[in-house]
C-alpha cells in the first residue's frame, strides 16, 4: 500500500477500546516556558493507572491518510505535508502528544464529565477526537492555520463496538512564535481558549481553572517577614513563606494553581535548550508515584501514576522524554531524522535508569 494509512482508524479502535476498560487518568498536566531569547518550550505529563506502551514515534512526510466519519458524512483525506515527532500507545502509530518540523505541539488532555463532540452536519466533513493531532501536525505549521482548519469540519466521538463510552478529550495547541490555545468541546460547541498563561490540566473546562486563579492571588515569591505581636516577634518558619496556602494535592485545579505558579515564577533562561532544562525540573513537582493515587475497580486496585513527560523544544525542533521505569531523559533531534521515508519509526521509551560510574573514581 505504500504510504497509505489503513490501518490508522483499526489500531485506534482497538487501541481505544482497552483504555476505555482502564482507570480514566485525569492527573496529565501541561505547562509552556518561554526563554529570553523567545525560544517556546512546551512540557507535559501523562497519567495513567495501567501501562499503556508507550513509544516514541516519527512520522514521515507524504503519508495518506482518511478520517473516521459518521455514517452518512463525508471524511477527509490528506497527505502529511509535515514530518512528526510523538508518543503512541499500545504500540500503534497514533499521536496523543507530539511536534512537527515547523515547531506546532498538540497534546491530549482527559475532559471527563464536560465534553460532548459535535452534531453530525450534513455537508460538512468529520474528524473522530483520537485524530486531531495526527491531522493538525501533519497539515499544519501555526497555531493560527490549526485553528483555521478546525473550524472547516466536524470534530465527533466515535462511536466504539462494545462500549458505551468515547474518548473525551480537550486539546491544546502551541506553535514556535509562542501562539498557544487550548480546544475544547463542550454542549456540542467548540470553544478556542488563548491560554496566555501557558498551563493546562483536565476538568473542569479551561475557563472555569482560569476564574479559579483568582483565589489564589495573594501568593508570592518572596517570602514573608516578621511580624511584632505585642512585643513578640512572630517569624515565618522557613523559606517559601509567601507560597504559604499553595494547593500540593493532585486533583485537576490544584495541579492547575500550582503549575500556574511554577511556571509564572522560574527564573528566565536564555535559550529553548536551558527551558527545557527548566521545564524538566518543573514537571518534577507534578511527578505522581505509583501508590499515591489509587482506585478500587471490580476487586482489583488501580495505582494513578506518572506513565512518562514529553518536553518539546518548539524552537530547536528537539523532542525530549522519559518514563517511570527509566527516569532517564533521551531525546530525538528533529534535524537528524529522515521524514521523507515511507513508514513510521518508533523507538522505546525506556531508558537507563543509573549509569554506574564506580569506574571513574580518581
């Protein structure tokens, strides 16, 4: 078949029905760093309870692909413009988390109990949820032309053999110029959100996390002095007095107040490369172990926990990541990949996890 794409929509079906039966991970957070020379940088975390088999993949240009419609609604086809870099599950080539060579990151993110897809409309085209970033990223270079794009066609849930349920995601995109929206579908509409503060997580919808922030304005940086209550000197207890009331549990607005935070507070870098520094130490803090978070689901416990981090270097076209088993972080520079092969590659995600340097001892 060439570059043909058939089996695309089969592998995500499949794919899509073993998750459906897993813990639902709502604890993925996502945050952008920007450098001083304006170099973006956009870093996520993906949770989840099972493993999901994640590989790092690549995708070349030239490859054809058709979208999954409604019965009675008109797919789309196109040809992958844009050679792409990210993270399959289970296996398939299929991008929940990923970056083109123009430097454009779209990621996945868990909505449960607010999404709803579109109406089918006559006429007009149809992509399932579980495509839109193999579509944007092989078609797209912009933010803008992302958006353009999305509202010239139908976005649905497909409907899954077997199940009862679809994939309820919202979306965010982010491009090199620093262009940054978070996409979501709620009530059957689609809403576009600018996310100039450059974090997202999961429910509820983005607009309500940002109304959330409010709360929390009085936190600081800067530490808090003493104070003198009737002649006794009341001090702090430590360092990091003015984040005193930063919420440190794992639900959905807490990650999304304190990665607001954490990334409104870092220190600047000058360049993409020392951001992605940044953003590694940063998705530290949001790092779940296996254990923490757990849920008991027909007699069987579920552990919630830090499956693997993606760091993208919008700017310098490097794609970073790590998992649980590894917590080695590798990388796949864009520049030194050939995109114009006819099939996907792949490659583990697991890494070293020590490197044994008894033998250095001088």
């Amino acid at each position: 078949m060439g570059k043909s794409f058939f089996l695309f929509k089969i592998c995500f079906l499949s794919m899509t029905a073993v998750i459906l039966t897993a813990y639902a991970a709502q604890a993925c957070t996502g945050i952008t760093v920007k450098a001083e020379n304006n170099d973006v940088v956009y870093a996520r975390t993906l949770e989840w309870a099972e493993s999901l088999q994640s590989k790092v993949v690549t995708i070349p240009r030239g490859m054809k692909f058709k979208s999954t419609p409604p019965e009675k609604i008109k797919a789309i086809t196109w040809e992958s413009k844009y050679g792409v870099v990210g993270v399959s599950v289970f296996g398939k080539p299929i991008i929940g988390d990923g970056m083109n060579e123009k430097g454009l990151h779209v990621g996945l993110f868990f909505l449960p109990e607010y999404t709803e897809y579109q109406k089918s409309k006559s006429g007009v085209p149809a992509v399932a949820s579980w495509e839109l970033p193999t579509w944007l990223l092989t078609s797209y270079a912009t933010v803008d032309e992302a958006v353009a794009a999305l509202k010239k066609v139908q976005v649905w849930g497909a409907p899954l053999a077997g199940f009862n349920s679809t994939p309820t995601y919202h979306m965010s995109i982010t491009d090199a110029a620093g262009g940054n929206v978070v996409v979501e579908f709620v009530k059957g509409k689609m809403n576009v959100y600018e996310n100039s503060i450059g974090v997202i997580t999961n429910s509820p919808t983005f607009d309500w996390q940002q109304i959330n922030l409010s709360n929390y304005v009085n936190l600081s940086a800067t530490s808090v002095h003493p104070i003198s209550i009737n002649n006794k000197v009341i001090a702090p207890a430590g360092q990091g007095s003015g984040m005193h009331g930063l919420p440190g549990d794992i639900t959905p607005p807490s990650r999304f107040v304190r990665a607001a935070v954490y990334t409104a507070t870092a220190v600047k870098t000058a360049n993409g490369k020392e951001a992605a520094k940044q953003a590694a130490r940063i998705l530290d803090a949001f790092y779940i172990v296996e254990g923490f978070s757990k849920d008991v689901q027909d007699g069987k416990t579920l552990y919630d926990h830090t499956l693997w981090m993606t760091i993208s270097d919008l700017a310098n076209k490097v794609f970073y990541f790590t998992d649980y088993e590894g917590l080695t972080w590798m990388s796949v520079d864009m520049s030194k990949v050939d995109f114009s092969g006819d099939k996907i590659k792949s490659i583990s995600m697991t890494g070293q996890f020590a490197k044994d340097v008894s033998a250095d001892l001088k």
